[in-house]
C-alpha cells in the first residue's frame, strides 16, 4: 500500500444546522446518550453545540446561522446509523429514542427495516438503530 493509498485517520465531525440548538440537543442527549462535547457562540454568526462521548472517533455538531436562513434540508436517505450488536442494549436504546422525542418512520431503502428500526428528528434528519454487530463486507458480499 502506497502513501496515497492510505485510508485518512482523522475525527469525524457530522455538522448540520437545525431550527432550534437546545432542542437538538436535548433529543439526542436523551435519544443517543451523547454528552456535550463543545459548544461556540457567534463564531462568525453562528452558533452550535458538539454532541459526542471521549472515546469515540467522531462527534456531532448541530448549527444555527445568526446572520442567514439556513434550513435543515435532509432527505428521506439521509441517515446516521449505530449498529447495536445486543438485542437488549437495542431495545433499549429505541425506547430512549422514542421517549427523546424522535418519531418512529419507514426508512425508504427497504433494508433498513429489515434489521433496525428508524427515527427522524424535529428537523426532518433520520437515525436508523441496527440490530447487528458491524463489520466490513468481504469481497464479493452483497450489503
């Protein structure tokens, strides 16, 4: 493997903006069990909150735009998925998710469904709970 063939080892940040921050942050608190990691004001007119735990290798970051109209503009295949290996620690988390607030949706790519259950927030963003350990798909595996 060549120097230009090395996968990035980076921390992730997934950013986007949404209607209300403190409302956003207290669904995936709840729904997640993600903590607050950092928050800004009027960093250059927005605003925002990261959501993450220290172990983990990326974090979320909800903004609001002090200066602009910036609508969540998410589609009906624009998802986060956690993968949940134990059935009990998977049930669970979908009655946090459920009690958060998210509402309960039909995800649009059928396979979803078929192991997972999906959520979608106040701003139209979804979240899809697997019931499954995750692992790279080997060659020639059909995901």
């Amino acid at each position: 493997m060549t120097s230009d063939e090395r996968p990035l080892t980076a921390h992730l940040r997934i950013a986007r903006p949404v209607r209300e921050l403190e409302r956003a942050l207290r669904l995936y608190r709840k729904g997640l069990g993600l903590v607050e990691i950092g928050r800004f004001a009027d960093h250059a007119g927005f605003d925002g909150v990261m959501l993450g735990a220290p172990a983990m290798d990326y974090h979320l970051e909800f903004t609001r735009s002090r200066l602009h109209a910036v609508e969540p503009s998410p589609s009906a295949d624009d998802l986060l998925v956690f993968y949940i290996a134990d059935r009990g620690e998977w049930k669970a988390a979908c009655a946090r998710m459920l009690a958060a607030g998210f509402t309960p949706v039909q995800p649009l790519n059928p396979y979803w469904q078929q192991r997972g259950r999906t959520f979608r927030d106040d701003d139209g963003y979804r979240t899809v709970l697997e019931q499954s350990a995750w692992a790279p798909a080997t060659p020639g595996e059909d995901r």
